[in-house]
C-alpha cells in the first residue's frame, strides 16, 4: 500500500485523488489517501515525508529551463525539486545548458534530458 498525500479538501482534488486510486487499483496497487492543511502538506513534501503527491508548476519565464530545474539533483527538497530526482547524466546537462545562449545545440540537450 502507499500513501498519497493532499494538500487541499475541495472537490477537484478529491475527485483527482478518487481517479489516481481507480487508476492504480486497476493494476493492482492499493493506494491510501491523507489530507492535510497546505501548510501541513508542504511541510511533508519538503521534509520528504510524502510517498506520493500533486503540484503544479507555472512557467515563470518562457525557457525549458524552467521546468527542468525541477528536477536537477542540488535542488532536491527543501528546494524546487520535490520528487528528489538526482541523476548524473541529467544534473551534467543542465550545467551545460545553463551557461548556454539559446541554440539548437541547447534546444537539443533540452530535449534529450526531457526525455
């Protein structure tokens, strides 16, 4: 079984939370659902106390980088990158592309660490 925890009780979140449980009961996997104040919430994400969460994310400025920094390793929780993910070939690219002038070489590295 896993936990997935919520950050907010109104109806869209619960009914995103029903979907995600359908959805892995489907396959087999048992899902528990907790709620919690924001505050609460926020505080498990960034203490990486939650198994499973949602946030959303809203582009800042009009760069992939931007959303790629959510998940380059040095910013893992408490920083930007809450899922923790932390993998050498990705964290080297984004060094490279963040010293980087917009190019199709850096459009390339983008796509190559999106995937």
């Amino acid at each position: 079984m896993f936990n997935y925890d919520l950050g907010s009780t109104d109806t869209t979140a619960r009914q995103s939370a029903d979907y995600f449980i359908q959805q892995m009961a489907n396959i087999g996997i048992r899902i528990n659902v907790s709620s919690y104040t924001w505050p609460q919430f926020l505080e498990r994400v960034k203490t990486r106390s939650s198994q499973i969460f949602g946030l959303a994310w809203e582009a800042d400025y009009p760069d992939a980088e931007n959303f790629l920094q959510l998940f380059y390793g040095p910013n893992s929780s408490p920083g930007a990158n809450n899922a923790n993910y932390d993998n050498p070939e990705f964290n080297g690219f984004y060094r490279q592309t963040s010293v980087m002038n917009s190019s199709p070489v850096r459009t390339a590295l983008y796509e190559r660490m999106a995937r």
